[in-house]
C-alpha cells in the first residue's frame, strides 16, 4: 500500500503544485480574488484525481481486484497527506517569499468588500470577526496548516467517494 499511496501522491504533488504556479503567476494576476479563488480550490480537486486513480491502482494491481472499506480509505489518506504538506508548503513560499504583498492586499480587498456588502449594523461585528481571522493567516504556522488541512480534507472527501466506488469485497467461498 505504501509504495502506492507514495507513487500517486507524488503525482498529486506534480499536478498541485504545476496547477498552482500556473495559478498564481499567470491566472490570479489578471483575474479577480473571486475567480482566483475558485481557481484555486479547482486546482486542490484536480490533484485529487490521483487519489481514485491510485485507490483503483491498489485494488487490481496490488489487492487481486479486492478492496475493503478500511483499505481504500487508508490508501486514499496516505494518498492525499503527500500533496497535502506539499500545497502548504508552496503556498507558504508562495505568501511568503515570492509575493509577500499577497496576503495584505487579499486581506485589504476583503476588508472593503465586507464593508460595501455588509449592513452598517452589522459592520462592527463582521470586521472584528475578519480582523481576529487575519491575524490568524498572517502566522505562517497557521497558514501553512490551515493550507495544508484544506487540501487533505478535499482528498478524504475524494477518498470516500472513490473508496464507495470502488469497493470489492472478496468473493466469499462455496461450500458444497
């Protein structure tokens, strides 16, 4: 299983990470945070397809055409921890060293979006509750777990889809 889950999450890594670069330094610089926003959670289910492929991989090529609940899902979780770590690691880089001025201008769009949609009432509120999660993301730690948590629970998601799907039990034997 191991060297499975290794191999496709390798991959998943590939296509993360080749995915955000084209995201970051092509897509979001002439596109609106929303759109990059969808783009970027487009990316994290993209990568995820190694995650079936692999689950799929495990079952007919190293299970004899078998796969149990518990298996799929164990394949599926090593699967996706390896982009996982690796998309929080780039993303780090990315927030960090090569675009530092990212994250204030994200927070800064934010900022005035809430105060162009949000009642005068509810104002105070809204940007008190921003402000404590934007102090929350500009600690690296924070942001390179929270990344990294993003794109391992879409993986578990995939993962139990896939693993519903591809699940086979054993046939059980005939007694005569």
């Amino acid at each position: 299983m191991k060297p499975t889950a290794l191999r496709y999450g390798l991959y998943g890594t590939l296509a993360i990470v080749v995915l955000s670069a084209i995201h970051f330094f092509f897509i979001f610089p002439n596109a609106s945070y929303n759109t990059s926003e969808v783009a970027g959670y487009l990316t994290m289910f993209l990568s995820m397809i190694f995650v079936f492929l692999g689950i799929r991989y495990y079952r007919d090529q190293v299970n004899g055409g078998h796969l149990s609940f518990g298996q799929g899902l164990k394949t599926g979780a090593l699967i996706s921890v390896v982009p996982a770590v690796a998309f929080g690691i780039f993303d780090l880089l990315y927030t960090q060293v090569i675009n530092p001025t990212w994250l204030k201008k994200y927070q800064d769009y934010y900022a005035a979006e809430l105060k162009r949609t949000t009642s005068p009432e509810k104002l105070e509120e809204a940007l008190k509750k921003f402000e404590s999660e934007a102090a929350m993301f500009n600690n690296p730690v924070m942001l390179f777990l929270v990344m990294t948590a993003t794109v391992f629970i879409i993986g578990m998601i995939v993962t139990i889809i896939s693993t519903v799907a591809l699940k086979r039990n054993k046939p059980k034997p005939v007694i005569a």
